[in-house]
C-alpha cells in the first residue's frame, strides 16, 4: 500500500512529478506536525512548483498548489522552476526557496501551508546548472534554514561568478524581506580553478553556528579528485573556517555520482 501526494493516470502527456522534498514542522508552533512536501511538476509547455502539505502525519495529503509566480521553462535546465527546499521557523511560519531565472525564489506561508506570500527573486545567481568534470552533470540549487533563537534566515547555493565553481550564503533579520551580499563559503584563493560543489546546510539550534558540507577540489591541482569539507560560521555567516573531513581525495567518475547533496 501507497498514499499518493499526487499520482497522475498513465496516458500521453501527463505531468512529471520531480525531485521532491519534505519539511517537517518539529516546532511548538500552532502548525507543529504538519508536514510539506514541494517538487517541481514539468508539463509540456513549463515548469511549475508545486506544494502539498499534510496535517494528519502523513495519512492524507491535500491537492497540490503552485507556488511560484510563474511557470518555469519545459527543460531539466536554466530558466527551469527547480530545487524546492523549505525551513519552519519557531512561530511555524514556512519559509520555501527554489531556482528560477537565474535567481533564488522566496516565498513565505504563515497559515499552515495554505497560502503563500507572492514569490520573488530576493538572490540573483550566476546559471546553477553546469558542467564539471568527471561528473554526468550537476546543479547549485539552494538550501534554506533558520536559526530557531534569532530567527535569522540563511540560505546556500553555488554557482560560478567567480570563474569556477564556489558556494555563497545570505541570510535575513528581517524574515526575508532584505537579504546580506553573498559571503563566499570556500575559503580558498579566488578564481583558483578549483570546484566547490554539492553544498548542504544546516543551523546549530543551540549555538546558531552555521555549518556547510561540500566536496571540494582544492588539493587536486587537475581539478578531478575532491575530498568533503565542512564549513562553520560562529559570526551569522559573515566568515567561515574549513575543515578537511576526508584527507585522502577521490575520483566519481564511472559512476552517476548524482547532481546535488540532499
């Protein structure tokens, strides 16, 4: 036995229901226990993202909503509405951010997930598809977390304004309405030819530390071997230190090593 989100009757040009992801309300809010999963459902003229909450653990979900301003372009690609990730913040406000035209879509629900403020770009990326080497392709879509005693929003993604490929953060004091300028995450020489990629995100919810996971090419002067790294930030995110989690680098190629963590 199954319980669908959503579930489309196979017949010629149904919708794809793609990459999925689910958010849990874990606070003591007046929302605590709802559940939310956001994908994206390509059609063949656009992308769309798309929402679907559930109040009863699971049990039934309700008909899905887009939450996007507009469609997306109908491709696996730039310009495409992909990526959804979500954060619940401490009153059980849901906060979702995913990628769009080459910006990071904001968009915030304060009733339990059935309705949403109007999405906007509130961070302009360089494009977060491209291409890396030995990798059968990969992406920088963003990942969105709050710091449960500040309430600051962070948000993380890569993509390669600087040459080659690096991971950023934002946040807000602000519940989304003004986010800071990129910090980068990485803290090797700029423009280096090395990759940072495959980023993740999570906030310390008793020291507020900020922490980023990614694999990193720094020690691999050919730019194919990478080791995992992690990033911390005791300063809300205007600084962070590296630290080697693998020493010894490795090569994906051969296999499909996927096109993003999470």
């Amino acid at each position: 036995n199954h319980v669908a989100v959503a579930e489309q009757a196979s017949q010629p040009g149904i919708p794809f229901e793609d990459k999925p992801y689910l958010v849990a309300d874990n606070t003591h809010g007046k929302y605590a226990g709802n559940l939310y999963i956001g994908w994206t459902r390509w059609r063949v003229t656009d992308s769309q993202m798309v929402l679907s909450r559930s109040t009863d653990d699971g049990k039934t979900w309700s008909a899905p909503v887009e939450i996007d301003a507009h469609p997306g372009l109908p491709r696996d690609d730039n310009g495409a509405a992909e990526g959804f990730d979500g954060a619940v913040a401490p009153d059980g406000t849901l906060y979702a951010v995913w990628s769009q035209d080459n910006e990071i879509m904001f968009t915030v629900s304060k009733d339990g997930g059935k309705n949403f403020s109007h999405a906007r770009g509130v961070i302009h990326t360089a494009p977060i598809m491209f291409a890396i080497e030995t990798l059968d392709r990969a992406n920088g879509f963003p990942q969105i977390a709050v710091d449960p005693k500040s309430g600051r929003i962070y948000v993380i993604w890569s993509d390669y304004r600087n040459g080659d490929l690096d991971v950023f953060v934002s946040s807000s004091s602000d519940r989304g309405k003004h986010w800071t300028p990129a910090t980068r995450v990485n803290n090797d020489p700029v423009h280096d030819g090395a990759e940072q990629f495959f980023q993740w995100l999570a906030v310390d919810p008793v020291d507020g530390s900020v922490n980023v996971m990614f694999y990193d090419r720094r020690r691999d002067p050919s730019n194919r071997k990478q080791i995992v790294v992690l990033a911390r930030s005791t300063d809300s995110g205007r600084s962070f230190k590296n630290f080697a989690w693998t020493e010894e680098p490795f090569e994906a190629g051969g296999v499909f090593f996927g096109d993003y963590s999470g």
